[in-house]
C-alpha cells in the first residue's frame, strides 16, 4: 500500500509543471472558470427580424404603426390582437385560429385587401391624437381651412368669413380658439389656395398610378367674354377601388382660340399638374374650338400627341341638344310664328300688363314666357307646356295687338305641329336626364340612346306607312276632326322632324356601333351568347386597343369563356349590389387569371359616360364668376372651382394630409 502510494506521487512529480522563482504563490484568476453553456438560439429582437410585406394577405396581419423601429408589433386584422413575435410560425399559429371564419367570409383577394385596408384605417383613428394635445397653432390653421371649406362648397365669398366668425363667438363667447380664428378675406383666399393645391396634388397622384383615366374639356365664357376650359377628369381610384370624377384644372384662352392652341394650353396646365398622357385613353370636347376642321380641332390634336388610338367625343352635355335643335328646321314656320307672338306682347308694357291681368292665376308663367330664351326655345319642354297653358290669354291679347298674328297662331298646320312637340318634347326632355344618371357606363350610355332612336325609327315607319298617329294622343285627336290637308302637312312636318333627329343622333353618337358590339363587359355571364366575340369582332378589338402598350390582348377569347364557365364568379356578379364597376375592381384586384381581361373592362369603364360632373363644374363656375364679377385673379378663381367642387364633409377631410402638404 505504502509502496503504491510513493508511485503516485513520484508520478505527479514528474508531470508537475516548473514555477518562477519570482513567481506569487497563488493568483485566483489564473484558476481556470468553468464557463456557461451556449444559448441554443437567438431572440428575435437579437436577430433583427422584420415584418415581411406579404405576411399582409397570407396571414391577415399588418405592422402596428410605431415610432420605434426595433419594436415591432403585429396586429390581426380579424380578432385586433396583438403578436409581438415577429416570426411567421407566430403569425401562421394566430391564423390558424381563424382559419374557419377566414374561409368563409375573406376568402378572395378582394375581401383580404377590405378588411386590411379596414382594420388599418380602424387602428389609424384610434391612434390619432386628440384635439386637445394639437399645437394651438395646428388647431387655428385647421379651424381656418375647414371654415374656407365649407364657404367653398356653399359658393359663399371669402367676405363671410368674418360673419361666420362673430356668429360663432356671439353663441359661444367662452370659444376662445375662434376669438384668434384669422377669417379675413386675404386669410381665406390663402387657405382656399391651399386646399386646390392639395385637391390637386392628391388628383394628379391618383391618376398617376391608375390603370386608365380620361379627359373631358368644358368651354365657356368669363364675364369678359374670354373663352375659359374646364378640365374635368375621371379614373380608378386605388385607393378607394372606385371610380372618380374630379375637376383637375382651369385653363383660360385668348380671344377666338383654334383647336391647337385650346391643346397647348391644356397640355401646358397639365404639365404643371404632373400629368401625362400615357395612361390617357379617352377624351371628351365641347365648344368652337372642337368643332373646327378635322386638321385643327382639339380632339385631333391630342390624338396626334399620344401614341395610343384615344377614344374621342363630343362632349355629352351637348349631343342630345345639337340633335334636337337640327331636327326643329323642319318646324321654321311654327317657330317663327310663336317669336312673332311673344314679340308682338312684349313690345309694349301695355300689352305685357294686359297679359299679366288675364293670367292672375297666383303664378309667374306669363312672366317666364315672356322672358324665354328665343334661340333655344324649342329645345326644352317646358316652355311649350306654359304656351298651351296660356294660350287662350295670348290670343285674346293678340286679337287686339295683331289679329293676324293670332289667326296665324290658330291655323290647324301649325296648331298640330305645337301638340306634336307639347308631346314628343317632355319625352326628348326624359332622354337627357337618363344621360344625366350617376354611375352610368359608357355601355349604358350608349343603349339609351339607341333605344331612343330605334323608337323614334318605328314611329316613322307607322307615321309613313299607315299614317298613324296613335302614339300621340292629342294629336292623333285633333287630327281626327281635321281634313286631309291638314293631316297631310301635319304628318310631313312631324315626319321630317323625327327622321332628322333620328339621322343626327345617330352621327352625333356614332361610336356607340363600337361599344354595342362588346356587351361582355356589361353582362359576361350572358345566356344569349353575345358574350363570346365573334372571330371578326375580336379582331376588331385587338386593332382597336393594340396601341394600348398596358394591355395584353392575347387570350381575351379563352378568359372570357373560362369565366363565363366559373360557378363562383357568376355569384358574385349575380348579388343584387354588386354593380358592374365593382364586379371587375374585384376582378382587377384580386384575379390574376381574369386581370388581362378586366384591364380592357377599366380602360372602357374610365371613359366619360355622364353629363353630372361637368355639368356641375360648368354652374359652378358661373356662379362664382356672376358673383365675383371677374374680381378674382385666374388662380383664385381656380381654387374656389375645385374647392366648391369638393364633396367630403370636413368631418372626412384629411386635414392632418393637407397639413403635412402645406408643410
């Protein structure tokens, strides 16, 4: 034992590593540490994670808006609840928990963007600062814009400001935010300049990221008689996924403007707006300048500028009353006796009091017919209503000023020809209000007017063949107890005039024959097969739109039988709210497949197709220029038009945007 022993140290001795003489006895932290185990894996706050864009639509699950970039934290967009592991196992284990309501409520593209868009917009308002917390100063430039705003809208001159202003502070005189409110006139011009610019810019940058849009150009006339374009514009609104009528801009003209130099001007302003013509696909003109030669007309000249084959109008406010007043040359002889008649009253204030005595019935029609508008006239209803309900106080007067006047106005002729038009007229009347209707499709558009004319062709062909005046019920009655001369010249008269209006409305609205031909954009599930394209029609398309550079036109027949074939998209174009405009955004958005196809339905829908905006625009101008009394410089002028043409209430305003801007 004791010999074993001598051995293990004898061992240990040898192996026993040589100390310095100067070395110190002992040193603790030479004695070796026994170090910790490694970490199997890093956080994910270690590793950097970040949340990835496409976790968006797979997981139903956006970035909570921080102010803090290492803090990230996810929020679902179906149950609101948070997730602070910015892992994809994280987000898929959440997902899972909704798997079942996902699949039956947010199963499509479309629905997955809504309810983001949704629950983004949702955390927005909740996260938004309270009023309160606002710098005082923010809160008196947002005060000033929202009352700029609201004058505006109403057409109200800046002048009110300071009304608006001791109005409030006289029902509240504690308000002391309105007290330091700056509500001049000067201060309101500012702030309303403001507001166009803004309006402006967020156009602009819509159209620039919208598949198509196109133009229309209203002509009139300042209170100087200097010619003055409105330009109006409509486009697929992303960010809303609708489409959107808007005035752009206000472009002034020098006196006797051609149709290139109305384009110059146009393409000038527009520059300075940051709009371009690539994405332009349609356009819409009104007024002199556009009805020139074929060479200097503004509808060419844009047509020259842009590589893509634009589709171009006549502007719509204006076709239907073109048509109507070519069609009266048949009715020259009633229309000169009816001026004569009212001249004949108003050349003398006694006359015009007479009258005014007989017709005492509580009413001003006697002063309105009076006061009609000679030069149009015959192209609205309701003056012929007022005549044959005044037309026995007319005679009685006209029995005294000019008895052959009133023997003229009493002749069965031109009789019949009045009850023709106090008949046919409110029914041209009900034609232009159809075209008035929002959110009508150019296809829509196009069938009214279609429809109408196939009518009037079938009146004429009875009229023609069988003398046959039934459809009009007065008339047909008094021509009963009249001779055959007078049947004979009333139906000439009536004949012509249906026929020339039928012929006019046809070249006024020629490019319908092209619209009518592809109704798969109105009804693609159609059962009457005018779905599908005929060989020569699809051709005819694809040389229509191949200047398009956007589209691809190579497989429109196969995706338009493929989705007529489609059990789930036939439903959804088949619920009662579903309008054609919202059928294919969602195509658009949501169905890769079907996109190609849904792109040429957007380039047709952007098209112009309505009377509402422009017509809108037009009165507004008017308006300010009647009351400002060209007082306004060109661009205040400009930015009370787009200002009064502005539809959200303040309470929907971005006033937080508009300031960032101004900023």
């Amino acid at each position: 034992m004791a010999k074993e022993l001598k051995m293990q140290m004898d061992i240990k001795k040898d192996f026993k590593q040589s100390v310095p003489e100067n070395a110190p006895e002992y040193d603790a932290a030479m004695v070796p540490q026994k170090q910790p185990a490694a970490k199997k894996s890093r956080t994910w706050k270690e590793e950097n994670r970040r949340f990835q864009e496409q976790w968006e639509t797979r997981f139903l699950v956006f970035l909570k808006p921080t102010n803090s970039i290492s803090e990230q934290v996810a929020v679902c967009a179906v149950c609101k609840k948070e997730i602070s592991q910015i892992k994809m196992y994280a987000m898929q284990r959440h997902y899972k928990t909704h798997a079942g309501e996902v699949e039956q409520n947010y199963r499509g593209e479309f629905q997955r963007r809504k309810l983001l868009n949704d629950a983004k917009s949702e955390l927005e308002r909740q996260q938004q600062r309270p009023r309160d917390f606002l710098k005082k100063a923010d809160q008196i430039w947002v005060a000033t814009f929202k009352v700029a705003l609201l004058l505006g809208q109403a057409r109200k001159s800046f002048d009110n400001g300071e009304l608006v202003k001791k109005i409030i502070l006289a029902v509240q005189p504690e308000n002391t935010l309105f007290r330091e409110l700056p509500l001049s006139s000067d201060m309101l011009q500012r702030s309303t300049r403001d507001l166009a610019n803004f309006l402006q810019n967020e156009i602009a940058e819509k159209v620039a990221v919208s598949p198509f849009y196109s133009l229309c150009l209203v002509e009139t006339l300042d209170v100087m008689k200097n010619p003055k374009i409105i330009v109006c514009v409509r486009f697929f609104d992303c960010a809303r996924c609708c489409f959107t009528e808007g005035v752009l801009c206000q472009v002034s003209l020098t006196e006797r403007p051609t149709g290139q130099h109305v384009f110059q001007c146009v393409q000038a302003r527009m520059q300075e707006c940051r709009v371009s013509f690539d994405n332009l696909c349609g356009l819409s003109a009104d007024g002199a300048a556009a009805m020139q030669g074929a060479q200097a007309g503004v509808l060419n000249c844009f047509q020259e500028s842009c590589p893509q084959n634009l589709f171009l109008f006549r502007c719509f406010a204006h076709q239907e009353v073109l048509a109507s007043k070519a069609s009266m040359g048949s009715m020259d002889e009633v229309e000169s006796v009816v001026k004569k008649c009212i001249s004949a009253v108003n050349t003398s204030g006694v006359n015009k009091e007479r009258f005014a005595t007989l017709c005492e019935t509580g009413s001003e029609t006697h002063v309105v017919l009076l006061n009609c508008n000679l030069a149009r006239w015959l192209s609205f209803n309701d003056n012929v209503q007022w005549l044959f309900e005044l037309r026995g106080e007319l005679l009685e007067v006209l029995n005294t000023v000019s008895p052959q006047l009133a023997q003229k106005l009493q002749d069965p002729g031109v009789h019949g020809c009045l009850l023709f038009l106090k008949e046919f007229l409110p029914k041209l009347a009900s034609l232009n209000l159809e075209l008035q209707k929002p959110r009508l499709t150019i296809f829509d558009h196009v069938e009214v007017i279609h429809t109408f004319r196939m009518t009037i062709a079938d009146i004429v062909q009875q009229l023609q063949e069988k003398r046959d005046f039934s459809v009009f019920s007065e008339l047909s009655g008094f021509l009963s107890c009249q001779d055959e001369s007078v049947q004979r010249k009333v139906g000439l008269a009536v004949t012509k005039y249906l026929r020339i209006l039928s012929e006019d409305l046809d070249h006024c609205f020629s490019e319908g024959n092209f619209f009518r031909q592809y109704t798969f954009v109105t009804d693609p599930f159609s059962n009457s097969g005018s779905g599908f394209l005929a060989a020569d029609k699809l051709t005819a398309l694809q040389d229509r739109l191949a200047s398009f550079a956007s589209l691809d036109l190579r497989n429109l027949q196969y995706l338009m039988v493929h989705m007529r074939n489609n059990a789930r998209m036939k439903t959804y174009f088949s619920q009662p709210n579903v309008t054609v405009q919202q059928f294919w955004i969602k195509v658009y958005l949501s169905e890769d497949t079907y996109r190609p196809l849904a792109k040429v339905a957007l380039l047709f829908l952007s098209l112009f197709s309505t009377t509402v905006l422009y017509e809108r625009a037009f009165s507004g101008l008017h308006c300010l220029m009647s009351k400002y009394q060209n007082s306004l410089t060109d661009a205040n002028l400009e930015a009370s038009l787009l200002v009064s043409q502005e539809t959200r209430d303040p309470a929907d305003f971005p006033f937080q945007e508009l300031l960032n801007f101004c900023r």
